[in-house]
C-alpha cells in the first residue's frame, strides 16, 4: 500500500470534494431530550431525519434509546431517581410493544418522561430542594427532606477545599456526615 500512497492522495485531492456543512435544523445543538423539553415532541419528531419520522416504531425506539442513555449516563448522580426512571421507561416500553396503548397516549407519556429525567426532578419533589446535590441526597434518603436538608448544610459546612481523592479531607466530611446521622439513632 505505501507504493500508492502518493498516487491514491493525488486522486484524493483531484477528484473528491466535500461541500461546506449546511445547518439541517435549528435545533443543531441540543439532544433528543432537550429538544423534546424545549418545543415539544412533535417538533422533535419533525427534526428527525426522514428516514426515521416516517416510521412510527422507529421514532419511538429512537426516544427510547435516547432517553434510555441519559439515564445510564446520569444514573451515578442519582442512583434512586434514576433507577425510578428507568422503571418508567421500561414500564412505558412494554405498554408500547404491548400495544397497550395508543401511538398518541405513548408520545404524551415519553414526553412527560423525557422531561423528568432532563429535570433530575419530578413534580412530587419539594421545592425547597433546589440543587442537583439536595435532589440526589432526599432520593437515597427514602424521600427525607428534613435529614437531606441537613446534611447538605453539614457537607457545605465542613468540606474543606480540593477534598476530592484527599482521604483525610474526605473523611472530615464523612466526619460530619455520621454527626447528624448518630442523631438520628438517639
């Protein structure tokens, strides 16, 4: 191959050509999910490639895949919501393959989905629980917002600077965390 190197490049520059990228949608820079959140998700089926809104079953098995990779990604962060959701998802799928339900009941119920895990949250979350950290900690804490509150308040209060892959540092947050929970067995 390294005999036709030289002459395969000639051919290359000669004869080949690719044109500048064109812009297909305006919705370029954002996920499957986000465009279903932010327009809705007959605008998100719309800016599918035609191969795939042309089929019902494909465009709901590219959602799926979709939604279904987000929570993967995400589900270290949140191991309980996401765990929760991804219960949803497959509870939804079967219901679809099933034939349960109609294509239109289907799209409302992966919509509704698709927002939640693009959230982190669901409506039944309480609003005093604004970060991503006060979210994962009342999910793992069996739905306890008072002791999520105040662990947070405790992590915020002790956690030292560039604890992260410090043990020590890392074990004055643990440290903290055991003080509000030894109170809790009082």
């Amino acid at each position: 191959m390294k005999a036709y190197e030289a002459d395969m490049r000639h051919l290359i520059d000669n004869y080949i050509q690719a044109e500048d990228p064109r812009q297909i949608s305006p919705f370029g820079d954002l996920s499957l999910i986000e465009l279903i959140v932010k327009s809705g998700i007959a605008d998100a089926i719309n800016a599918m490639p035609g191969g795939i809104k042309g089929s019902k079953q494909a465009v709901a098995e590219t959602i799926e895949n979709n939604v279904r990779q987000k929570i993967i990604k995400d589900h270290l962060t949140d191991p309980a919501f996401f765990e929760e959701m991804s219960t949803l998802l497959s509870a939804v799928i079967k219901e679809r393959k099933d034939n349960a339900i109609s294509y239109e009941e289907y799209l409302k119920k992966i919509a509704d989905l698709a927002s939640k895990v693009q959230a982190g949250k669901t409506s039944a979350t309480p609003d005093s629980l604004k970060t991503p950290a006060q979210r994962a900690l009342y999910n793992n804490l069996n739905k306890n917002e008072e002791l999520a509150l105040d662990i947070h308040r405790k992590i915020l209060e002790v956690m030292p600077d560039g604890w992260r892959g410090n043990e020590p540092r890392e074990n004055m947050i643990k440290a903290g965390i055991y003080d509000i929970l030894k109170t809790l067995t009082k």
